[in-house]
C-alpha cells in the first residue's frame, strides 16, 4: 500500500513539474557609492493557459526591468507583465510560446486540515524541487512588507527560497495554492495563496491589468468558542478585528477587539463569511455594519474604499 501511494505522487510530480517555470528578474538598484547596477532576482512561476499566460508572486517581479522565463525543457523566453496585484501577491506574466503544459486548477474552498500537499517550483533557477506536506491551516491570514495576505493556506510543505510564485498541489495534481512566503525562523511553516483567490482575478488582471479590489480597511479572524472564552468576548461567532489600518473601518470608529457579527442584517459567522461579503460589493458601496465592542452592540455605515497597491 506504501509502495502505491509513493508510485501515485510520483506520477503527480510528473505531470506538475512541466507546468511549474523559473521567472528571472533584472532591475536596477544604486549603491551606497551612488552607481546604478543591475540585480538579479529570481522565483518560479506556474502556466495556466496554453496560450502562455503565466501566474507569479507580484513581490517576485517587483521593480524588474526585464523578466525572462525559462521552461522545465529548457527553452526561454522574455515575459511581459500583462497585470499585478501587490495587495493579493499576484502577477500574470505572458510568453510568446508554444507546446504549454498548463497546470489544471483546484478547488482550495473544499481544502481540508490534514489533506497531503505538494509544493513545486524552480528555486534559485537550478532545476525544479518538490517538497511535501500537509495542509496544516486555512484561511490564515500573516503580514507581508507592504499590508496583511488574508485567506492564506498553510501547508508543511517546505517552502524553499526561490519556490515564491510556484505550485502548490492536491494529490490529484491540480493547483490548491500558489506559494507566497515562508517563516525564516520556524521549520515547516509556509503559506500559499489559494487557488480560488487566484480564480476571482484572473480574469481581471488579463483585460485590465490591475484589480479594483473593494477594501474596508480591517484585519481579522473567525471567533470561535474558545478564543471568546480566552479573552471573555460576549460573543461566539464573528470576526474579530485584530488591526485597523488608516482606512474606512478607522474612520468609522472601528478598533480592535470588535467583533463584526453582522452586514446589512445577515449574520457574519467568520472571517471567511466576512471576506466573501466584501468581495461580493463594489468600490464605493455603504455596508451596514454591527459589531459587538464588550457588551454593547453598535451599527455604523462602512464606505468601501479601493485597496490600496
């Protein structure tokens, strides 16, 4: 039995690494000496389309005069950047190229804790590396450079330097998340953005080469019974406000520690039910919003802003 499970995830690796790139970067940097060199940079990209379009992390070509991509065959191409999103880690790159292996996409909403996970990418450019793993967590949500990735899968799958932009797949072989960052000081800790977050924007990114993504200016979790229990919140559903950025949330009073239990009049469960909420509404939209602070409960119009980039 051992020795057909290993045969079956040799075979998915089979079929994933072709679809798996390594996505070099040139951009000029100054010296401390006032001289403007150029840098390299490096990470891996995954092909969605056969007619060569190509996912990546935004902060792998970020500030890049030139992106090159290389195939797992060898071949290399220069890629142009048809669209990004620094609020969602995500770029879409374009090769003129044919023979594509295109990466068949998951479902990362039906993800559960425990299920196996593959990580794939080119790191370093020296050739394709697989680790595996887990899916440890969902909907996690950590603070990048520049603001919070929300909606995050955690995974024990090694994620190496380099792997940023690569694959992570489902045992089947299709892609559940797109690697975004690991935690330096923590041993089989990576995040990946999921799949289904990559599906809501593809499209956009494509025709207009940026996302007006509808902000509210919040960072949360789902409550559950025993974090209300832990910091004695009267309430055991929700999402509870872990930040309030310089925002629209702010500027309506909203402070960590609320918990947003509902948004015109429909109940909010999580972070997840919040997050699909907002997602659903456009830029400039007035939410109603309640929300519990200790043992009052309060209502406010919220404006959704565009995220900012």
């Amino acid at each position: 039995m051992l020795f057909e499970l290993e045969k079956k995830f040799v075979e998915v690796v089979d079929e994933v690494v072709p679809s798996v790139v390594s996505v070099s970067t040139t951009r000029l940097a100054r010296t401390q000496l006032s001289r403007v060199v150029p840098v390299k940079g490096q990470g891996s990209g995954v092909i969605l389309s056969d007619t060569g379009f190509i996912v990546t992390n935004a902060h792998v070509i970020e500030g890049a005069r030139d992106v090159d991509v290389t195939l797992h065959d060898g071949r290399a191409f220069k890629a142009v950047v048809v669209g990004e999103s620094k609020v969602r880690d995500l770029a879409i790159l374009k090769i003129d190229a044919e023979g594509l292996n295109p990466l068949e996409l998951g479902d990362s909403g039906s993800l559960k804790v425990g299920q196996f996970a593959i990580a794939v990418g080119n790191p370093l450019g020296l050739g394709s590396t697989v680790t595996f793993g887990i899916v440890s967590a969902v909907d996690r949500t950590i603070q990048s450079q520049r603001s919070f990735l929300e909606g995050l899968i955690q995974t024990s799958a090694q994620i190496n330097p380099g792997n940023s932009g690569g694959a992570l797949v489902d045992s089947e072989g299709r892609l559940i998340g797109v690697p975004t960052a690991m935690i330096p000081w923590s041993q089989g800790i990576g995040f990946a953005i999921a799949v289904d977050t990559l599906k809501g924007v593809y499209d956009e990114l494509v025709e207009t080469g940026t996302i007006q993504t509808p902000w509210m200016g919040i960072v949360g979790v789902t409550l559950n019974k025993g974090i209300a229990s832990h910091y004695k919140i009267q309430v055991e559903k929700g999402a509870l406000l872990v930040d309030v950025p310089e925002g629209p949330s702010r500027s309506m009073d909203l402070q960590p520690g609320d918990v947003i239990v509902a948004i015109d009049d429909e109940d909010i469960t999580g972070m997840e039910d919040l997050r699909k909420r907002i997602m659903k509404s456009k830029v400039g939209t007035k939410l109603r919003v309640r929300f519990q602070r200790a043992t009052d409960v309060f209502e406010v119009y919220v404006e959704l802003m565009a995220a900012p980039e």
